[in-house]
C-alpha cells in the first residue's frame, strides 16, 4: 500500500473504474448494495448476486436511473449452489462481457449469537459454508478471467471478530478468521506472478439489517451509512491501489 494514501479518506476521481466489469456478492441490500452503486457511479460494469431477485433488481434500477453502465443480475443463493452453477456463471461473464476486473465477496451470514458449548451444528455449517467455503469456490470459478485483467483486485469482507475472537460470535468469528487466511493464501500465491491483488476489508459497524440482527438494541443512527465507508472499497477496486495485496483494511 502507498504509505501517502490513507483508504478511509481516499478521494476517487469520477472515472476512476471506467471500463472495468466487476462482480459483488450480496448486491441487493444493505453494504453489497452500497458498494456495487459505488462501482457504478465510478464507471464500472456490475455483476449484481445475490438470492433475492426483486432486491437486485432495485440496485439494478436505481443505476440505471442514474444513468450508469447497465448492470446484469446472477440471481444465486450461495447457501444452496453447487459446483455446476458456478460453472455457469463464470461461462456467462466470459460469453457476455470477456473479461473480470473486479470481485468483492459481501455475501455473509450472521447465525447465531452463541456460547460454542451450545452452538448448533447445522448453522456452524451454515455459516461456515456461505461465508466461507462459497467465496473460495467463486474465487475459484473466477481466477482464469481474473488472471486475464490487466489490473485486477479480489476483496474479502473481513470483520474486528475475524480478527479477535469475541464471546458468542461463534462461527461467524470463525468464518471471518477463515477469510483473512483464505486471503492471505491467495495474495502470496499471486503476488509475483500475477497482476492480482488480494486483500480484506472490514467495515465495521454499519447500518444494516445484519448490524440490526447482531445489536436489536442499538439505536438505528448509532452506526453509520453503508454509503459513507466506501472510500476504501474504491481504493481497493482501482488501479491507485495496485501493489497493495495481503492487507486488511479498516473502513472506520
Ligand atoms: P446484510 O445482512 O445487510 O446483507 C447481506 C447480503 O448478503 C444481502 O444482500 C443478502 O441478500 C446477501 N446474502 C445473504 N445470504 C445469501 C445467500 N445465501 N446467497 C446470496 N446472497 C446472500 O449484511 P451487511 O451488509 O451488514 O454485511 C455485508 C458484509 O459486511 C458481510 O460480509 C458482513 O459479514 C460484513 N460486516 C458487516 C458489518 C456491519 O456492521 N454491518 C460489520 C463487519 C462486517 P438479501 O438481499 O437477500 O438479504
């Protein structure tokens, strides 16, 4: 990373991701929605995913509404998708634009607010699998496109309890301790031959229905906006932050 570039402050230029197809997970709501009109607001083309159609398709009105490169819907749950459905969707992106420039992993679960000694076993796998094991295998399905990009970045979507176990964060925690090595793995094993960056971002507390299910308690202005911590997303999603791989980064 630039040492002269703090990415919580970071000030894009308008065309920053002019050109660029980029793919967001959990696009229809809450930070993946933010993110992905974030992108498009930049100038990127969106791959808007997620499981819940009439969601998406109000991210995807809303960019064009605003007169933005139009974006295309993968309508996927990523709990229950197996190994040919992302097959297909990789097919696709390659048929219908070529290339992938971009691939932020959003889509997560929180399961259960927890002790271990009481965790369920079926949301442990869950969690474990959506949060996960789904982004290893887009990642995976995606590498070959990526690898082609002449500035590509992969971000993973971390969190403080992904870093520092917390009490009762259970297999949320585990899952998020799994991405930042998921991450750290893949950053190392592209960082010289390649053209990819690989890092994780950490929101923090924001706005959405996940925070709303974690904290009922929280007054609803106490975090902010999904919409106000997007600096760093687009640091990491353009080329001033080429170099930068195998960080975490802090949007807050
Ligand atoms: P939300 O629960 O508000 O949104 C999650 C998104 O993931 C939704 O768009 C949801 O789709 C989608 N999604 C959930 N399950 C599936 C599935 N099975 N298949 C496809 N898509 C799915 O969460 P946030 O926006 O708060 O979180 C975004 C990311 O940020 C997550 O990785 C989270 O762990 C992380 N994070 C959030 C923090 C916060 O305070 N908000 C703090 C730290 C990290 P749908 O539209 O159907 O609901």
């Amino acid at each position: 990373m630039s040492s002269s570039i703090d990415p919580r402050s970071y000030q894009p230029r308008p065309q920053l991701l002019d050109g660029r197809v980029i793919l967001v997970t959990g696009a229809g709501s809450g930070i993946g929605a933010a993110a992905a009109a974030a992108f498009a607001a930049h100038g990127a083309t969106l791959i808007l995913l997620g499981r819940n159609t009439r969601h998406l398709e109000t991210v995807h009105d809303r960019i064009v509404a605003a007169g933005q490169p139009r974006p295309s819907l993968a309508v996927m749950d990523l709990a229950k998708a197996q190994g040919p459905a992302y097959f297909d969707l990789a097919a696709q992106i390659r048929a219908n634009y070529g290339r992938l420039d971009g691939l932020l992993h959003n889509a997560a679960m929180l399961g259960d607010r927890t002790p271990i000694e009481q965790y369920d076993v079926g949301t442990w796998h869950q969690v474990l699998h959506l949060n996960l094991t789904a982004p290893f295998v887009l990642t995976q399905q995606l590498m070959p496109m990526l690898r082609e990009s002449p500035d590509a970045s992969v971000v993973f979507t971390s969190s403080g309890v992904g870093r520092r176990g917390r009490a009762y964060w259970g297999a949320y925690a585990v899952s998020k301790f799994g991405i930042e090595g998921l991450a750290q793995v893949l950053a190392e094993e592209t960082r010289d031959a390649t053209r990819i960056r690989v890092n994780c971002i950490n929101p923090g507390g924001t706005r959405t229905a996940m925070r709303r299910q974690a904290y009922p308690a929280e007054l609803p202005d106490a975090r902010p906006e999904p919409s106000s911590i997007m600096a760093p997303y687009l640091y990491l999603m353009g080329p001033d932050s080429a170099g930068c791989t195998g960080q975490s980064l802090d949007c807050q």
